[in-house]
C-alpha cells in the first residue's frame, strides 16, 4: 500500500486506530488527520472535573513519544473537505491526500437548538476542550447556570458546577432524567441525589426563549414563562454523527456512516470507527450508532484488524460509564427491551446494581457504585454467560462461583 493508511478524525477513535495499525504489525503510511489545534486529549474528564477546576490541565490520549516513535504522521488543525473518487482527500484550504486506506473517526457534534437568544454570548455547548475552556472561564463568573438537557452530559455538568458552588438549573423536555438510557429506578435515584445536592431539575419543561443584556444572554424563559436567571446557558441535547464527508462522497448513511460488521463502509476501501459509524449489533440484533469511548476503541482496534486482512466481526461488548456527583454510574450490555430485573445493593446507601433480563437471558446491567458486579458483568457477558435470575439474587459470590462453572465446562461445550 504506497499511500497507505489516512485516518480523519484525531479523538479517541482516530487515535486508537493509528495505535493498533502499528500494534497488527501494519508498517506502511500512517497519516492522522484532526482539526482540532491540540495533541489529541480524553473527553471525559472534560465534564467531570476539567471545568470546575482552573489548575486542570487536558489529559493527551498518548504521549507526543507515541506519534514520532510510532511514525504517526499527526497533522492537526487540518480539516478535510471531500472525498473525491480517486481515492484522495481534499484538505480545506487546499491541497490533496492520497490514500489506499481511509478511517474515518470524524465523530459527532452537539445538537443545536433553533431557539430565540440562542446566538447570544454565554450560550455553549460542551464537546471539545476548547468548549470546555471556554465553560470553565465563563462558569467562574456566573452566579446562575442553566443546562438544556437531562441527559449524561448535562447531568455531570449539573454536578460539576453545583460542587463548585454555582446555582444549578437543568430543563428537561421528557418527564424523566437520561432518556431511555437507564432503568427509570436509576433516574429516579440520580433526580434525588442531584436535587439533594441542591441542584434544581424542571423535567417535563422545555426553554422557549433566551433572553440577553448587552449581547450576552441573562435569563431562560421556560414553556410555563417562569424566569430562569442565568449567566450561562449550556445546551447539552444530545449529538448528531458527522457524516457530512461520507454523505457527500456516496457512501451509505443511515443515523451514521454505515458500516458492516468488519467497519467497512459501503466504500469498502473506507472504513468508519467510533461516534460516526452505525451498525446492525451483534448482541441485540439492532441497528445501533453508540457514543461510548469503549466503542471508539474496540471499533478502531477492529479497523485495524480489517486493514492488515484479519475477517473477524465486531463482537466487543458495550460498556459505558458516566460520573455525576457521588454516583460512578456504569452500564454494560444493552438493556432496552428487558422484561424483568433484580436489584443486588441498596438505593438507600448509593450502592446498587439492577441486572436486566428478557425472558431467561441477562441483557445488561446497570450499577451505582459497585464497580465489581460491572466488571463481573463485563467478564460474564463477554464470556456469553447469562446466569439465571436466582444465581444474581444469591449475590456476587454466587455469580463468581457460577461463571467459573461455566467457564470450565467451554471446552466440553465447544466440542460438543
Ligand atoms: P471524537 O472523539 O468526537 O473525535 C472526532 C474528531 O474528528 C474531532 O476532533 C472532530 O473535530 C474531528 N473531525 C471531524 N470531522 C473532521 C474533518 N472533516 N476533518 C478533520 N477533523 C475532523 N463516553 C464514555 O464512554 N464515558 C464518558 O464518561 C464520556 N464522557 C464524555 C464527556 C464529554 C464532555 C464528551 C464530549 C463526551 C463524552 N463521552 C463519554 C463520549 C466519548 O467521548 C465519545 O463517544 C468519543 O469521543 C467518540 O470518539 P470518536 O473518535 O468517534 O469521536
């Protein structure tokens, strides 16, 4: 491959890609393309800490070493314009990039409201670390901050900023907190822990208008007309998938660069990784596009393997975590469409996991604090092990004894 590998998009996809290229012994051109004017850095934190606290500095993805000992071409500040169908790149600005190889990790970009004030000074969402720096420095002078959204994102900067002594107000359109992310016992668990923090939630409302002084905005007006002062607004209703690059060259789109089970686009030549790509899930049997780093990676580590002529599917078990407050949430599986559960831990103490079932089969499990029934849950799900509801109620124990069962029995399994 003379051209070699191109890879756009420098977040966690993009860079996990050009890491396991070289990790499959792949040794040929390795360019890794992003526009953003920074060593590529983890997003997480940035809504978990980094705005709250003015020494935080951004944590890099990989050392600079990484790049120059791994001949990672990185060139950021780079934006690419189009595919043309010569299999070559054209950068904004000018100039072309030829490859054998395309990746793309573009990711996506938060959902923009079509409000009145929406364009006033003080109205942000958070996705990069140039977002998040511009929170952090607006945040310190705001008394009032109001956040559109009731979902992950929205919900850790609740946390954030009302921990670091801002009045909080969050405005949620459905009735609930986090969508149909997680069991309504988890939502209604995190309502009370952030109310308890003294954060303020109006679900069931929307904002009809922003209202500014001096170009800067100063106040939500919500749907019942109630007066939300606020110095900054952050909008955080969800992301759209960038496939603008991808739609524009031909390539199939469907809620996401469409992509098989081995990340090829119907371009086969382009693969898409991470926020961008959307794919029939191996585990659920549905079409899904997920935002999770866990995703990014497993994704990107399997493109790899496509480029270097490894045939496996996708098959990498979903996991994600969120941190609001004092609640580690974390998630594995994919628990839409469960018919029953059982509670292991105790809401009352922030300890609790709910393991969700369709029929006889665990589907996912959601946890508060208890890190060690996600990991066990990950071992077991990855393992294609679904204990039966009486083995989960019996306690972690129990499950461990279990999954140890099965495990040993695999081999008689397999050969059977
Ligand atoms: P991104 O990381 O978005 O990277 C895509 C990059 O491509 C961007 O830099 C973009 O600017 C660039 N790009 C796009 N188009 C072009 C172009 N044409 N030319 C050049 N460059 C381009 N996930 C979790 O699992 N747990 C968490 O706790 C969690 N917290 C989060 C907190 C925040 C504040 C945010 C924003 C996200 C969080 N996520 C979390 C989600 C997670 O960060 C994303 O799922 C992950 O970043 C997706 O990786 P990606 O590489 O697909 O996209």
């Amino acid at each position: 491959m003379k051209n070699g590998v191109v890879i756009v998009g420098a977040g966690h996809a993009g860079v996990q890609a050009a890491a396991s290229l070289r990790e499959e012994g792949y040794d040929g051109p390795v360019i890794l393309i992003g526009d953003e004017n920074e060593p590529p850095y983890h997003k997480p934190p940035l809504s978990k800490t980094f705005i709250k606290d003015a020494d935080a500095k951004p944590q890099p993805l990989r050392g600079e070493a990484f790049y120059s000992g791994n001949a990672i071409d990185y060139r950021p500040g780079v934006w690419i314009d189009r595919i043309d169908g010569e299999l070559r790149l054209g950068v904004s600005g000018g100039g072309t990039i030829a490859f054998d190889r395309l990746v793309l990790a573009t990711g996506s970009r938060p959902r923009l409201l079509k409000l009145d004030g929406a364009e006033l000074a003080g109205v942000m969402s958070l996705r990069s670390l140039a977002d998040a720096r511009l929170i952090r420095e607006l945040s310190a002078q705001s008394e009032e901050v109001v956040i559109l959204g009731g979902g992950f994102i929205g919900l850790e900067i609740a946390a954030t900023l009302r921990a670091a002594g801002r009045g909080v107000t969050v405005v949620e359109a459905l009735d609930r907190l986090l969508g149909r992310a997680v069991a309504p016992a988890i939502a209604a668990h995190v309502r009370q822990r952030l109310e308890a923090m003294g954060v303020r939630l109006l679900t069931g409302t929307t904002v009809a208008r922003l209202e500014g002084e001096g170009g800067r905005v100063s106040a939500a007006i919500t749907s019942s007309g109630e007066r939300l002062p606020a110095q900054l607004v952050i909008i955080g209703i969800g992301v759209v998938p960038n496939v603008e690059l991808a739609e524009a060259a031909g390539i199939a789109i469907a809620n996401g660069i469409r992509v098989d089970q081995h990340m090829q686009s119907s371009i086969p030549e382009i693969l898409a990784v991470g926020d961008a790509a959307s794919y029939r899930h191996w585990f659920t049997g549905g079409d899904v596009r997920l935002e999770s780093v866990q995703n990014a990676t497993d994704q990107a580590r399997l493109a790899a393997r496509t480029i270097v002529g490894h045939a496996e599917p996708f098959a990498a078990v979903p996991w994600f975590w969120s941190d609001i407050g004092d609640m580690k949430l974390q998630m594995v599986g994919l628990t839409q469409g469960g018919d029953s559960h059982v509670v292991l831990g105790e809401p009352a103490e922030n300890r609790f996991s709910i393991y969700h079932y369709a029929g006889n089969r665990l589907l996912g499990i959601e946890s508060v604090n208890r890190p060690a029934d996600h990991m066990l849950g990950r071992k077991m799900l990855g393992a294609g092990f679904s204990p039966a509801p009486h083995t989960v109620a019996a306690g972690p124990d129990a499950l461990k004894a279990a999954l140890a069962a099965f495990s040993q029995d695999e081999p008689a399994r397999a050969s059977a």
